[in-house]
C-alpha cells in the first residue's frame, strides 16, 4: 500500500530547513565583515595610523561662520578638501566638549574617517578616549598639552601677534585703558592677555588692561554684558579670547569704542574701530598634516608630539590695519615684527612679575614656548582676578 506523503509537513521542514541555512550565511558573512574590518585595521595601524582612510573629519565646537576659532578651523578643512578631492570631508559644528565629542568621532570613523581633527580645546579627553580605541585611526588636537601614540597636538605662537595688536592698542588708546573679554582661565588665555598687557606698556607704560571672565566659549549675551560693563568703566579699546567675536566687535563699534579682533578677520564688522587682529593660518598646515598622516609618515614627524607653529613660520599672523590706525601705528608694528622675527625681540624675555609683584620669569630669561604654555598667572597692570 503506497504511503501518502505528508507535503504540509515537508513544506514546513523546508522552510525551516532555508531559514538555517540563511542564518548560517549571515553568521559568516558577519563573521567575515567582522573579520575584514578588523584586518583593515590591523594592517593601517601597521602602516602607520590614518592611512587607508576613504574620509577626513573635523569637529568643531561652534558653529562655522562665528568670526572666530570655528571659522578659521572650517577655512583649513577647506583647503584640505581642495587638496584632496579623493578624500570625504566630514565636519559637524557645534560638538560639545563631552562625550557627546566622542559620538561624533565615532561615527565619522564608520563613515570611513582615518584622519580626525578635534578642534576645541575641550576636545582633547574626548578625542584620547577614541584614540585608545582606535589605533588605526590618527587625531590632530588643536592646541592641546597632552598626546598618544595615535594623537599629536598643533597649535600656533598666537601671543605674538597678539603682544604686536596690544602695541596698537596701547598706541591708539587715549584713555589707557584695555578691556580684554575671555573665557576661561586655561594657560592660553592667560598667556595671551598677559602679551597683549606687555605690548600695551611697551608704548605706554601706565596702560591697564581689565579682564573678564565669561566662564564660556561663545555667550553673547553675556560677552554683550561685559563689553558694555567695561565701556562703562572709561576703557576705550576692547579684545577678546572668545570663540564667536561678533557680540564684542559690534558693541565695541555701536558703543564708539574700537577693537581688537581674534581668530579670524572680522574688520567688515567694524568700519571704523577695528585696529588689527590677531589671528590663524590654517590652510597650508592642515594640509601638510594630512599629507603626512596619509602616508604613513606621523611617526617621527615634527607632528608627532606639541608641534608650535610660530610667526616666522606664518601659522599665526596679523590682519591689515583698520582705517584709523595712523602710518606711524603702522611703522612700529611693522618694526616691531622685524625685531621678533629677527629673534632680537622677545615679549617675554624677564623679568616679568606677577599681579602681586612676585617674580615669574627671571631678568634675561627667555622662556621656552613649553614654558608660556602653563602660564597660571596674570601679570602686573593687569586688573582682575583669575576665577578660582
């Protein structure tokens, strides 16, 4: 007697029998993807950290058009991204200085980024963290005092120019009287107010410079209140270490007071107040960065470490001069960076004391840029008090 088959039951065995088989399909390939990202990684970090890439990041802390820090980072990925069309450029603004930093990173590297640049100085923890992650891939911190085997930091003697910008300031001011707006108290900006302080006496030895303190990055509310605070107070002449300098150069101007820019060149804002500006010049070194990162060349190179870029080596430069500012202005500005260049001038050769008159630097020393860099103090003719 012939047996009736059951086609229900061998339907149903069939099914599951496809349905194994594809799950075993997807475990390999899994597996294999699995496996083929983590030799790709293996053999870049071999090769030398961010080689292999496919895209390029940056992570900026505000937004790209702020007159300052951001805008003149966002002008350096710019260059990059001419310089090498075969390159993604990925940028997101506005990242805070949190974890949030390491998402951002995160992803940037599954979209195929083996070249990272966090730009904010709160980004540095962030970007160690990543880093400790992801050997194949290598960070360029700007400005930070701390590295890996996988990040190097950058940053600009940008005190130079800021000690030339408060000789103008010194030279234009008819009260005497500087207002500095800032926003925390790293050895940066405190190093910067101190030069700007330096260039100021230097034509003017009882001139003043009166600090601030936002406790922020880019509060314009708050930048707008200390602007006017300070106009207020008689000071004639305001600069800043902000990230977004728009609020405090548009006060300035509204308020008949003149400016002092930073970062980035923002005399448009300014017609008639604007003196000079101390500022970046990404472009060039961002390039070159990446071209040695791209061939496996970190290792050992001048950016492996604190690479400092100086005057003579055009990262950090001053803007032209607004319309006010007299030739003979122009001439000792001029002078002045011939003697810097020419190494015969140092803003910070000793002795330099402190607010309380104690020594910090000893006569005759010059100190060494690592030195400046954990500046944790203000110098004397500077008012205010560093928040504790």
């Amino acid at each position: 007697m012939k047996k009736i088959m059951n086609w229900k039951a061998v339907k149903a065995s069939f099914v599951i029998m496809m349905a194994l088989v594809m799950m075993f399909l997807v475990a390999c390939g899994s597996n294999n993807e699995t496996a083929s990202t983590n030799a790709d990684a293996t053999t870049a970090a071999a090769e030398g950290p961010g080689t292999g890439g496919k895209a390029v990041g940056f992570i900026f802390v505000g937004a790209k058009d702020d007159y300052g820090y951001n805008q003149a980072a966002y002008v350096g990925s710019e260059a990059v991204e001419k310089e090498f069309p075969d390159y993604k450029i990925l940028r997101s603004e506005n990242v805070p200085e949190t974890a949030e930093a390491e998402r951002v990173m995160e992803e940037m590297i599954r979209n195929g980024a083996k070249i990272i640049f966090p730009t904010s100085y709160g980004h540095l923890d962030p970007a160690l963290n990543v880093a400790k992650r992801h050997p194949e891939v290598l960070f360029f911190h700007q400005g930070g005092l701390k590295t890996a085997d996988n990040l190097g930091t950058y940053f600009g003697t940008i005190w130079e120019p800021v000690y030339m910008a408060g000789v103008a300031a010194g030279s234009m001011s008819k009260t005497g009287k500087l207002g500095y707006i800032v926003s925390i108290p790293i050895p940066q900006v405190l190093l910067n107010v101190n030069a700007f302080e330096l260039g100021a006496k230097s034509v003017n030895p009882d001139a003043t410079t009166t600090v601030v303190f936002t406790g922020s990055w880019c509060d314009p509310g708050q930048q707008a209140n200390a602007a006017n605070s300070l106009i207020d107070q008689g000071i004639d002449v305001l600069s800043q270490h902000q990230d977004c300098t728009k609020t405090v150069i548009e006060t300035a101007e509204r308020r008949g007071a003149m400016s002092v820019g930073y970062h980035a060149d923002a005399s448009e804002l300014a017609p008639k107040g604007w003196i000079v500006g101390s500022i970046w010049n990404w472009p060039a070194l961002f390039v070159d960065m990446v071209k040695v990162a791209s061939e496996g060349k970190f290792d050992g190179s001048k950016y492996d470490g604190q690479f400092r870029g100086m005057m003579a080596d055009d990262i950090v430069q001053l803007t032209g001069f607004g319309a006010e500012v007299p030739d003979d202005v122009k001439q000792l500005i001029e002078d002045k960076k011939a003697e810097m260049l020419a190494g015969t001038m140092h803003p910070f050769k000793g002795p330099i004391k402190d607010q309380s008159g104690a020594v910090k630097i000893e006569d005759g020393v010059t100190p060494e840029v690592t030195d400046l860099e954990s500046t944790d103090y203000l110098i004397e003719g500077v008012i205010g008090s560093i928040p504790q």
